[in-house]
C-alpha cells in the first residue's frame, strides 16, 4: 500500500469491515468526493454508502414532469468533467453524465447501494466511527477513521407539504413533486401547482399541454430570469473546433464571472436589478400583464434563489391561456378545490403541492460521541463544514447563489489534503474548536436571513449548527473568494485540534 494508504487503526469486531473513509451518499457530491480520493489519495479504502438503489441523488428521486437543473452545467458540472449539452440539463442527461463519471474512473466498485446509516458512534479512545448500517440482506457494521457527509440537506423520502384547514374533504388528489405517483394521468385534469419557486416554474409549462387548465397558485412571487437555453460563447468554441477541456474551462470562468457580478449588483445596485429581471418578464407577458401583482417580490433580488426558466417557457404558458397564475393565500380546502383569502375560489381534480424540501440534517442519523447523543446545532460551523465538537467529519453543504457542486469540489480538496496532512504528521483525530481570540465572537443562525431567508430554511434554522460573525466561522457563500480561501486553509491554524 502507497504512502496515501490507511491511518492506523485499532483491532475490530471481525463482524464490522474497516475504511479509512466513508462517503455517505452517491449523488452529485458523493460521486465527486469518490473522484477526488482516487486521484489525489491513491491507496486510500474508501466506500461510498448509498441509502437508493442507484447513484444520482435529486436526479434519481425526482421524476416530476420535466425535471431538470437550475443551474447551468458547465459550473454544476465537475470541473475535471466537461459538460457537452445544453446549460440548463434534465434530470435524465445529467444522470447519464454522472454514470460517465463513474464508468471512467472505475468508482462502482467503490459504492454500495441500499445502505442506510441508521446510527454512527465516535469513539475518542479508539480514534474511530463505528456506523449501523440498514443493508439489503440486514444490519452491517463499518469503522472508519473519517466520515465525508454527502448526503445533502433534504429527505428524498418526502417532501414538504403545509398543513391547510379541511385538507381531509378535498375530494381530489393531493400531490408532492419529490414523490411524483407514476400512475397520475393528468389528461383533461383541472390542475392547480401551490408554489413559486423552481419547481412549480418547472412544472406548469411541462403539464400545460396535457391537462385542462393549469393554475400557479403563489403565496407571493418570485424572481426568474428568462433566457435561451444555449451559451454562444460555448457555441462559437465549438464552431472553431477548440478542445472540449479548454471549452469547459473558459466557459466556466466566464459564466462563473458573470454570476459573480450580479450578484455583487443585486445587492448594491438592487433597484437596476430588479428592473432588469421584470422587464425580462414583460417580454414573454407584455404591458397589460400584472406583473407588479405576479411577479415581482417583496424582497430584493438574490435574497432567495433565482431560477432560470430556459426560453421564457412558464411565461409563454401563460400568454397562451394554457395556465394561469393566481396570487393569494389560502383559506382553507374544500371539496372541489381551494378557497382562498380574496374569496376566489379554485376548482381542481389534482393539487400539486410545490412547497419545497423538508430540511435533514446531516441524514437524519443518530450521532453520538463517546456515547453523549450529538446535536449539531449546538456546534459551530467551520467555513459551513466541520462543527466544534465533532471529530473527523466533514458535511458538504454547496452553494445557493451558484451551483452546488463548485463547492463539492472545493471541499474534496480540502478532504483530502487535510487527510495528508494528518498522515504527515501522525495525527488519527482532527476537530474544529474556538481559539482565543473568538471568545467574544457574536455567535448566530446558520445564515442571516437578511442575506437569505428561503422558507426551508427558515423553518429549520433551529435544526443547524449555528455560526459565528468570522468568515472562518460561517458559510459565507461567497464562491468567488472560497476559490482562493479553501487552498490556502492553514491547517496548523488554532481552530484545527489534533490528537
């Protein structure tokens, strides 16, 4: 075994199978994270645990009309991946581009699937995670010296769904897009979609064309930017016949630059900003539309996440009288549908409940260390992935105003080398801690909702470890300096403490 092999561990149960690293989760950040151990720490055993029965995560659960990304994907592509497609990808492309990923660096031997981390229990004396393991044929038992948490942030299980009056004699059918039925026939159905955000923005014009009549039923609106689902910049590369690694590369850091503008705009220019994205509405919609009443939110622009609607399509949906949007709130339900605060009443034979993710906590596993239960939102975050308190784990948790997996591949980096440096040094436990001069550091939320405040996370703040007012001490979200930050983290600094 190379100089990057195995920590030193203690004797085990012979029953539990040893790894230097666990990555839970095989979605977009666990398929990355396997990337990254086999290219820059060759040698290392590492499994990668899957609760499904296939890799892809989001991409694999949803499987509501037209699912697709709201990012585009040459940044929400790994960047030692290039992406060849359309930036805005559906569900099934970006799977496929997945299983490339995985089918080129041999990481299926790697992943296990249908195993469910039920429990993981740190042990200080021997320098250890011991995890119980829900497998097909029972329980399984691992060790392992670090747990990379790529699990996400949601439970795919089940989504979210606010609890209305009389939603019980509503006499249609009720139902969540993260778990899509495969035998629902909208066909000549009277629709209504609850929501605002990107999924609801997704949907309506996906079903527009089979049922009757769609309604977007909003509680307040939300900003979208409407736009051709092509990059030209990308385009005339490839008109030139320049190299697909040197296309990814240059169209990234622009795209990359771009969004780093605007968003530094929506915040000291928000005014211009949130004129530019109302009048890209009033394209698709025209003067007589109420876009002051539908689409344009009480909040700044970038408060809340910002999606991309690929050639106006929600907007043509609703020129063209196939759906409608409607602005209220809910009084309660009744037999034939909703009736809402003004005393419309809308009639439905199917409810789409759009309501957003239902927030997990690092999997909603039960963790304990040296057998005290573990809460993480009694930690403090480091840079948003490791807590005081908790020893060798790092929790990828990406970006909400650019795409997830640019910090994905950020903090594979910072994995691995934090796991080299511990080798050099003949360090087995590494944790996070307060030093000195933090003693009077402001202690907080996850994140300030006056920075972002999306309803998922408001409900959950309590769930999360809280934050300090340092950059060190907090998710910064703020992509453009993590790029320069993260390879620089000095990892003999007083926050990191070894044993």
């Amino acid at each position: 075994m190379d100089e990057a092999a195995t920590l030193q561990k203690p004797a085990r149960d012979a029953a539990s199978e040893h790894f230097d690293v666990i990555i839970v989760g095989a979605g977009i950040s666990g398929v990355g994270g396997a990337y990254h151990l086999t290219q820059q720490r060759p040698g290392a055993r590492f499994v990668v645990l899957e609760a499904l029965e296939s890799f892809g995560g989001t991409w694999l659960t949803h499987t509501y009309p037209g699912i697709r990304s709201d990012s585009d994907l040459y940044t929400f592509g790994y960047r030692f991946k290039p992406w060849v497609g359309p930036p805005i990808a559906t569900a099934g492309e970006i799977l496929s581009y997945m299983g490339e990923v995985i089918d080129e660096n041999d990481l299926s031997r790697h992943i296990r699937y249908r195993r469910r981390i039920t429990n993981a229990s740190w042990s200080s004396q021997d320098k250890l995670w011991t995890l119980t393991v829900s497998g097909p044929d029972g329980v399984e038992t691992y060790t392992t010296n670090f747990l990379w948490m790529c699990q996400g942030y949601y439970r795919h299980s089940v989504g979210y769904t606010p609890e209305w009056p009389d939603m019980d004699r509503y006499k249609g059918r009720i139902v969540h897009p993260q778990t899509w039925p495969k035998d629902l026939d909208l066909t000549g159905k009277k629709v209504v979609v609850i929501g605002s955000g990107a999924t609801a923005a997704t949907l309506v014009p996906n079903i527009a064309g089979d049922c009757a009549h769609v309604t977007l039923l909003q509680r307040s609106p939300t900003y979208f930017v409407p736009g051709r689902n092509e990059n030209e910049l990308a385009d005339m590369l490839r008109q030139l016949e320049i190299d697909e690694r040197w296309i990814h590369e240059i169209v990234r850091r622009k795209v990359l630059f771009d969004q780093n503008e605007f968003t530094r705009r929506s915040i000291a220019e928000s005014e211009a900003v949130k004129a530019e994205l109302l009048e890209g509405v009033k394209m698709f919609l025209g003067e007589d539309f109420d876009i002051a009443k539908h689409f344009t939110p009480r909040y700044r622009p970038w408060r809340q996440r910002i999606a991309f609607v690929p050639d106006g399509d929600l907007f043509q949906g609703i020129a063209s009288g196939k759906a409608s949007v409607v602005t209220d709130e809910i009084e309660r339900f009744t037999e034939k549908g909703l009736l809402l605060k003004s005393g419309q009443e809308l009639e439905a034979d199917v409810i789409v409940t759009a309501t957003g993710f239902d927030l997990s906590v690092l999997g909603d596993i039960a963790f304990e260390i040296d057998g005290k239960p573990l809460d993480f939102a009694d930690s403090v975050t480091y840079r948003g992935m490791m807590f005081t308190g908790v020893p060798n784990l790092v929790w990828v948790f990406g970006y909400f105003r650019a795409s997830w997996t640019l910090r994905a591949d950020l903090i594979g980096d910072f994995v691995c080398r934090l796991l080299s440096h511990m080798q050099a040094n003949g360090k087995r436990q590494v944790e996070v801690a307060l030093r000195p001069e933090d003693k009077d550091m402001k202690i907080g939320g996850w994140i300030d909702p006056e920075d972002f405040n999306p309803g998922y996370l408001m409900r959950n703040m309590h769930l999360l470890p809280k934050a300090g007012d340092k950059p060190e001490w907090r998710h910064t979200q703020d992509y453009w300096n993590e790029k320069e930050i993260f390879p620089k983290i000095d990892l003999d600094d007083a926050a990191f403490r070894y044993s």
